[in-house]
C-alpha cells in the first residue's frame, strides 16, 4: 500500500535553533500534502496544507513565519520549524492522499517527534 | 466539515468484540466516514472506511445506518495489540481536503 515517511522520526535541537523535517510520499504523488501537530495525550491538530508548488495555507493560530512549508516536487513537503522554543516541542505528522485515486485515503506518516531544550 | 463524537474511552477483555460508536449529526452528501488507530509515538494507521450501509475489512466492520447520522466500528475477538486511541472521522476524499480529528476514544484491552 502507499507510504508516507517522515525524517527525521526524532530530533532535539537547542532553544533558538531551526529544524528541518522531510515528509516524502514513497509510492505515489501527492499535489497536497497535510501537517498536523499532536501534543501529549491530546488529539492530531492541522497545522496547515503544502501545496505543490504553491504557497501553504495555514489554519487560525499558526504561524506561518515560524512554521515554513515548503513543497517542491510532487513526492516532497518539508516543514520548517524557525527558532524553535521549548514550547514547540511536540510530535509532528504529515498526511497525504495519492493523486491517481478517485475517493482515496488519507495516508499518514510515522510522525517526527521534536524537543526543545 | 462535519464534527464527531465518540466516547473517550472503552475497556474490553481479550477475545470479547468492541463496537465503538461516532456521532456525526452534520455529515454532508460528500462526506466519507473513516475510521484510524493510533498507537503511541505513531502515525494514525487507516482501519476503515465507508459511505453507508455496512462495509468489512480482514480487521473490522463499519456500520451506517441510512441516515448516517452515526456510525460504528466492531472490531472482532480483542486482543491486548488492539489497546490504542481509534479515531472516527468525517470529510470528503478529495485531494485537497484535510481531515479533522475530534477526540477520539482510548481503547483498553485487558487480558
């Protein structure tokens, strides 16, 4: 079946530093692409859509500035999370759906587990 | 796109079956139900998925009834690897379109 892998799957950075994490479907290709951040104990939330070759659309409350997505190829979104603080610190995950299928699901990554120290 | 409501949480016993129930009173035409499993520290995992009536997979069953109002996922002889938070969602398949997670319910098995 598709598979949506994410790198790193874990990652911990110094307060104020940027970190790049890689979201890449491995078996199709996806013109959107989904970033959801997911707290302990708590429920997914959409952060925003990666749209290919576009610019992202970004749900109320995030930062665009901070949380820079880019998606350059139909295959690759990454997120940048810029001067990353403590309280971004979190598990982020990527979804996407394969563009060749008609009422397709949603196929989500492994996840990408950041702290902030 | 539509919101759920799902119980927080359920216990069950190994071997026994679990139905799991989701409200969904605004769903649209469009709208497909799925269901996902999530275990800690991963991605959610696709369990099922249906439009109406009733569809089975090698894993579970989806029930709808015919206003779609709610739906339910059985999952058939519980075992302990079942244990994780089952999320019930609601939205059209369309390329563009991201899902909308409510809650969830944490499923508990015991052996």
């Amino acid at each position: 079946g598709a598979v949506v892998s994410q790198h790193p799957s874990r990652v911990i950075c110094k307060s104020g530093t940027s970190v790049k994490i890689e979201c890449r479907s491995l078996d199709f290709q996806a013109t959107t692409m989904f970033w959801y951040r997911q707290f302990p104990k708590k429920s997914l939330m959409l952060m925003a859509t990666s749209n290919e070759g576009s610019k992202a659309t970004y749900e109320q409350g995030v930062e665009k500035d901070k949380f820079l997505i880019n998606h350059a190829s139909l295959t690759l979104s990454t997120l940048t999370v810029t001067s990353a603080h403590p309280e971004d610190s979190s598990f982020y995950i990527c979804s996407a759906r394969d563009i060749r299928v008609v009422d397709g699901e949603l196929f989500f990554g492994e996840g990408s587990r950041l702290t902030v120290l | 796109l539509a919101k759920t409501t799902q119980p927080i949480s359920m216990d069950s016993y190994e071997g026994q079956e679990v139905n799991i129930t989701c409200s969904h009173n605004n769903i649209a035409t469009n709208d497909y139900i799925t269901w996902y499993q999530q275990f800690p520290s991963q991605g959610p995992r696709f369990i099922i998925q249906g439009y109406k009536t009733k569809v089975t997979n090698e894993v579970a069953s989806l029930f709808i009834p015919a206003d779609r109002k709610s739906s339910t996922l059985s999952l058939p002889r519980v075992s302990l690897s079942d244990t994780a938070v089952y999320y019930c969602l609601v939205g059209p398949n369309q390329a563009g379109t991201a899902l909308i997670f409510g809650k969830g319910t944490t499923l508990s098995v015991s052996s």
